[in-house]
C-alpha cells in the first residue's frame, strides 16, 4: 500500500508550493551566511581600493554558488536521525519565536549545533574552481561554520514548515496522526531532500542567474530585518 503521507500524497507538488518555501529559506538563510562573508572580505580588501573591491565582488559571487552546491549536497545526504537533530532546534527556535510574541517564556536549552553529519567538499568540481578545490572561496571561513549555518537555516525553515506538514496531513490524510510514530520524521526528511534536489536543478540550469537572484534576495530579506530590529529597538527605547 502506497504511503499516504509523502509529498506527492499531500498535494504539496502543486502550484509550486515547494519551490516558494525553497526559495524563501535560500535567500533567508543567505542573508545571514553572506553578511557574516561579507565583512571577513571587507576587511580583506578594504585596503586594496577599487581594484580589491571588484576582486570581492567575484569571489562573493563563487562563494554563494560553491555554498549552494555543498547545501544541495548535504541535504540530500541526511538521513532520519540528522532530521531529528534539526527538527529539535527548529522546535527550540518555534518556541522562542512565541515567546519573542508575547507568548510563554522558553527556559529549555539552546540548540546543540554540530551534531548532523558534516558538509562534504568534494562536491566542488575540480576543474570548475581551479586546480586545486582546497583554494575555493568557501573555505575562506571556518568549516564549522559552513556546517553550523546549514543546520541553523534548516532549523529555522523546520521550525515553520512542520506546522504546514501537520496541517497538510490533517487534511489530506485525516486518518493519520502526525505525531505518531515516525510520520513527521519521514515526511520532512523526504523535504529537505526535495529542497536539495531542487537546488541541483536551479544550479545546473543557470548557476550564474541564481546566485545573482540569491544575493539580491538576500539583500532584501538582510534590509528588512535590520528595518524590524531597529523599530523593535526604538518601541523598547520609549
């Protein structure tokens, strides 16, 4: 008997519902990841003049379709007990949202990070980024912080996707209770592999376009929440 809930079962391959969730997390988490990039480039070339500043541009440029190509890569390598890490801290950061709203106060622990399987390199094309992939501009940061980054953006993406998925089951599947057994664990793992197989696509048709479309994204969603804090600063300050 065919799963009743998978993503197929669930109706979530219509309309692009999928693709819009994909498309929202990548530039989300981009915001965070390349302005962190950003400033460690900054300083690199700050005393390089205009010349140095064009040689940033490209190199953010790669690094943005070199951490897509690792993401697409780890995502579709993660099994269940990687999900459970992350939908952990996406719960933990579900719950801290609430309390940011005016809801319960949150008193459990923060999120261990590190603890999915880690980002695997060798994805990088060898004669796409030089003669020697160890010289790409993802490894300009720490490793760690390539893999940590991947599983705070999921998690954050989790912490707002698994309500969907419960809503989703509830009506196309009223006889399945999605918090029994492991339903919810297999439904999200089958999405964050669907979002890495996604990105493959998106990389292999215009690599170039999308990490252009990602910065610019990134950018909007990085000006919109120092709009919110600042605002949030300022209603406190009163």
């Amino acid at each position: 008997m065919e799963n009743q809930v998978n993503i197929k079962a669930l109706r979530m391959d219509k309309a692009q519902f999928l693709d819009r969730i994909f498309e929202i997390t990548t530039a989300d988490n981009m915001a965070g990841v390349g302005e962190v990039f950003a400033g460690v480039l900054d300083t690199s070339v700050s005393k390089s003049g205009q010349q140095g500043r064009n040689v940033a541009h490209k190199i953010y440029g790669q690094f943005v379709t070199q951490y897509l190509l690792v993401l697409a890569s780890w995502l579709k390598s993660l099994d269940q007990q990687d999900y459970r890490h992350l939908a952990a801290a996406g719960m933990i950061h579900m719950r801290k949202a609430e309390q940011r709203d005016g809801g319960a106060a949150y008193t459990g622990p923060n999120p261990v990070l590190g603890q999915t399987r880690r980002s695997d390199f060798g994805v990088l094309d060898e004669d796409l980024w030089g003669t020697n992939q160890q010289f790409a501009a993802i490894h300009i940061p720490p490793a760690a912080f390539i893999h940590h980054s991947m599983e705070i953006g999921i998690a954050s993406m989790l912490s707002s996707l698994i309500p969907v998925l419960v809503d989703r089951i509830e009506l196309h599947a009223p006889d399945v209770q999605p918090y029994e057994g492991d339903t919810l664990e297999v439904l999200g793992l089958e999405v964050l592999h669907a979002y890495g197989d996604w990105l493959t696509r998106q990389l292999a048709a215009d690599d170039e376009h999308l990490a252009r479309w990602v910065i610019g994204k990134a950018g909007e969603v990085a000006f919109m929440k120092g709009v919110r804090d600042e605002a949030t600063r300022l209603s406190v300050e009163k």
